[in-house]
C-alpha cells in the first residue's frame, strides 16, 4: 500500500514488541510506559478523510487502516474514530484494508460485509502464538489468541476477507509457533496469510533486552543472539527487502517454517515463489473503485514542513482544521528516511508554488492522511 491511517497515536495494548514505540519520542514522550498510557485520539479524522477524498487531485488506491497502531485498540470503544472513518469509506466505495489484534473488529461486521461483496475490504488479524501465558506477557492488553481465532472464523462467516498475519516472529518465543498458527487459522476460515519477523528499530531494542531479563532470564542472551544472525550482526537492519524477512540462515529458516505451514494447513495450495513475507492461502485481489460521490468541503490550504511529518492547515469557514500527515514505505514502517526527502521535496515545491512538481513531489505524502486534529488522553 502507498497510504494509510492510524486513528490513534500510542496503542493501549501494551505490546513490548511494537514496532511503533519510537513514533512517540517525536512528541517528546517515552516509548516505554507513555506509549501505552499517554495516547492522542485524532478525533476529525473521518472529515478530513472526507474531504480529501473530495478533491479532485485524489487518485483512489487502497488505504491502510493500522500499519502503526491497532485501530481498535480498547479506546476505539469509546471514540469510535476507526468506525466513522469505514463509514467514509464504505460511502465513497474505497477499497481499505485492515489489521489488528483485537476481536472489536467484530462491531463493525455491519460495514465491511456490504464492503466485502463490493471486494472493497481485507482484514488480516495478527496471531503470533497461541500460549495465552506467553500472550498475557507480550502482549498485555490484547485480545487473547483464542479470541482472535474466534475473530477470524465470524469475520469468514460473514463473508468478509479475512487472513492470519503471523508477527511478530520472535527465535525461541515464538517461531515455534509457526505452524501450529497457521493450521488453526486455515481452520478458523483465514484465506490467506503472512509473516513478519521482530523489528527492533530505536529504543526498541534495550526496551526488549529489558523485558526478556524480566521474564526470561534464561532464554536471553539465546533470542539475542539469533536476532543478530538475522539482522546481519545487530539487533536491528532496516534495510529494504530484508527488515520484514531477515538474512542468512536463521531467516531462511523462518521462511520455511512459514512454507511448510501453509502446505499442512493447505495442502491443496502450493507455497508460491514470489517470496516468503506474504503468501496466500488462495489468490485474492482487491478492486480499485473509482466512484466517489462527494463535494469539496473547503477552499484554501496552507501547508507547512517539519521533520516528522507534513503539517496542514485548512481553512474552512473561517476556522482552520489543523492535520499532519505520516509517512509509510509499502510495507507499513515509519519510513523516516524516504519520508523525509519526499517531505523536503514537497515543502520545496510549496515554497517556490509549482503546482506540477508539488502534485508529483508531494502525491504520496498528501495521500498519506494520517490526519489530526489530536486530543491527548492521559
């Protein structure tokens, strides 16, 4: 995907894992307990969404709901920001797709169904194991792994799209699981399935070594070092192509497991060659849709550049709607790097106002709609 949106900055689950805890230290807060606790709720999303896809520059691609921060987190029962922005969507017929962990996405069966039969819609519940004692640690405030299944098995007996999304994986916490995952979700109704290995980009990495000298002294030094053989040496390579799989041995070995998986809980399916990180059960395409049936909603815009993000001001009414906007690469990172230059290259193009260059520069950037008007709930 080239677009996404996180209704929420910070996730309540809790888990040590998550890739997505360095994003808080760009609002001065720690990516340890302020992560799960400290959290902004970006309460106009729906209508900014709605306006954005009223203008006339939007080119209609699948949008992401959830490539940093679940978007039915346990405070998503209150905002109901991830439902009006489906709401959105299902009015315009925009394709989305969405991940989570939380069996909330069962509320909104209501939406995606009709979204579904239009071939609008894919969600993909993330399981990485199926030990609830294991879960409970990693994973604090997540729905438990039984549940998700539950999750997948009603979401396919709706007719809803739905796949098993095996991250992360973790050597001696969970790549064992693998399999056994695969096998239960295959039976639960998934029809398609990926895998991701840990990432441990930033802070991340001491705030993991912490939490497995806490629950698993004895195991330690042992994840560690297989993180490494994966990771080229260190704990962390984001390099593109190799930071959602991992290199040498120890990847190739996840790699097969993965394969291996769909083989048993599919046989009749063949493992494709295209590459171990998503793999599906059966092909499943999305439709592009192009109709959307709304009018512009505001004139104007200021547009302005920092080094997280693209900030916008809209004037609408006299009142100016503030939102800001975060940069994904395909695979639902934070992109910091490609993003910058794409955002350099777009605040240059507003500075010096070509309006071609800033529609190429800045396409991807603007289309990103990680948008805000934040409220901060401590």
């Amino acid at each position: 995907f080239t677009q996404s949106i996180n209704p929420y900055r910070g996730c309540e689950h809790g888990c040590i894992y998550c890739y997505a805890r360095p994003s808080h230290a760009y609002v001065n807060l720690s990516p340890g307990v302020d992560f799960e606790t400290r959290l902004f709720a970006k309460i106009n999303a729906a209508e900014l969404l709605r306006d954005e896809l009223a203008r006339p520059s939007y080119r209609c691609e699948l949008i992401a709901l959830g490539a940093n921060t679940d978007p039915y987190q346990p405070i998503e029962r209150e905002y109901k920001i991830t439902r009006s922005i489906l709401e959105v969507l299902a009015a315009c017929d925009h394709p989305v797709g969405i991940v989570t962990k939380n069996a909330l996405v069962e509320r909104d069966i209501d939406l995606l169904a009709p979204m579904a039969r239009k071939n609008l819609v894919n969600v993909y519940i993330s399981i990485n194991n199926r030990d609830h004692d294991l879960a409970r640690r990693l994973e604090p405030r997540c729905s438990a792994p039984t549940r998700r299944l539950q999750t997948i098995q009603r979401l396919a007996d709706a007719g809803i799209p739905v796949g098993v999304l095996v991250a992360p994986v973790i050597p001696f916490l969970t790549d064992h699981e693998i399999e056994p995952v695969l096998e239960a979700a295959a039976a639960a109704g998934a029809s398609s399935a990926g895998y991701v290995l840990m990432r441990l980009p930033y802070e991340l990495k001491d705030l993991f070594r912490d939490w497995l000298d806490t629950h698993y002294p004895l195991k330690a030094e042992h994840v560690m070092s297989r993180v490494q053989q994966m990771r080229g040496g260190r704990d962390n390579d984001a390099a593109f192509g190799a930071r959602m799989r991992g290199r040498g041995r120890a990847g190739l070995t996840a790699a097969a497991a993965f394969r291996h998986g769909l083989q048993t809980a599919r046989p009749e399916q063949r493992a494709t060659r295209r590459g171990p990180r998503c793999i599906a059960f059966q092909a499943a395409a999305t439709r592009r849709a192009t109709r959307v049936i709304l009018a512009p909603a505001f004139s104007g815009s200021r547009r302005s550049w920092n080094n997280t993000g693209a900030a916008y001001s809209f004037s609408k009414g006299g009142q100016h709607v503030s939102a800001t906007t975060q940069i994904s690469d395909e695979h639902g990172g934070s992109g910091r790097r490609r993003g910058s230059c794409r955002l350099r290259d777009h605040a240059k193009h507003v500075k010096h106002g070509n309006p071609a260059r800033l529609q190429r520069a800045g396409d991807r950037s603007a289309r990103a709609l990680a948008c805000a008007r934040v409220c901060r709930l401590d």
